[in-house]
C-alpha cells in the first residue's frame, strides 16, 4: 500500500528492448489495463533533474516504451525523467546505456527521493500535484531557477 492505494512495483529481467513482455505478464495476471501502468523512462529531450508526467503519447526511437507498447497500447502513464541530450546524435547511444557521472549524484539522488516522497500523488492519479511537488523540491534544492518554465511546474 502507497498512501492507500495498491501498488505493484515491477522490475523487468528482460532486456528493456523485450521489457513489454513483461509489462503484458504482469498487467494480465494483476488484471491490470494500460491506464493502471505507470512507466519510468529516462528522457533524452529533458534537461537533466526535470520530469514530467503524461498519459500515452510517442516513443521518440526509446526502444523499452516501443516494446511496452506493442504489447500493451499505447495509454499508460509515463513518468518521463531527463537525462538530457549529450549533444551530438553519435553519442546518444553511449550516453543512455552508461552509469552517470559521479558529478550527477546529487541531482539523481535528490530527484528519486522527491519522486518517493511524493509517490503516493501518483499512485492516487493526482498526476499534476506529483509533478509539481517534485519540481518544487528540485527547486528548492538548487537544481534549477524559480524563474525556469515561466514559473510553471515540471
């Protein structure tokens, strides 16, 4: 239980190329539909410590939510959290399969533990409540300005 609400937490073993098949298991024994899933996925067109949250939508070539997809639909919740861009098309590859850099712990850190603390706004459905704490958390820790997106939540 997540602030009343019944959560299941699954960590695919597959690789993430193959990741809806156990999406698909998992949501056909729980009796799940695609709106009851939630996804995390790094977000190469977020700047790093942003998230954002929204229901359906592309794939942008992340071959876990093309797999998740294909097996599921397409109108589950995504919990989109930004790595960044490495700059250059050639190094996108490298930088989504690699660890991050001792110098991102902080913000990573920081970003899980307000994505914990505030899990149970999404496990309500309260998407944009959850979206806002969290930003607001990464603001207050320095992460990025008050003034960034016009003062509108992450």
């Amino acid at each position: 239980m997540l602030d009343h609400e019944k959560v299941v937490l699954l960590k695919p073993t597959t690789y993430m190329n193959e990741s809806g098949r156990a999406v698909q298991e998992a949501a056909s024994f729980f009796k799940l539909v695609p709106r009851d899933i939630t996804v995390f996925q790094d977000e190469l067109e977020l700047p790093p410590a942003k998230l954002r949250v929204k229901i359906g939508g592309g794939i942008a070539g992340h071959n876990g939510l093309r797999s998740i997809s294909a097996h599921i639909g397409n109108e589950y919740r995504r919990v989109r959290l930004g790595i960044g861009h490495p700059g250059v098309k050639e190094l996108v590859h490298h930088h989504v399969l690699s660890d991050f850099a001792k110098s991102d712990r902080p913000w990573v850190e920081a970003l899980c533990a307000a994505i914990a603390d505030n899990a149970g706004l999404l496990a309500a459905g309260q998407d944009a409540s959850f979206a806002n704490k969290v930003h607001l958390t990464m603001q207050a820790k320095g992460f990025f300005d008050k003034d960034e997106n016009g003062g509108e939540p992450a």
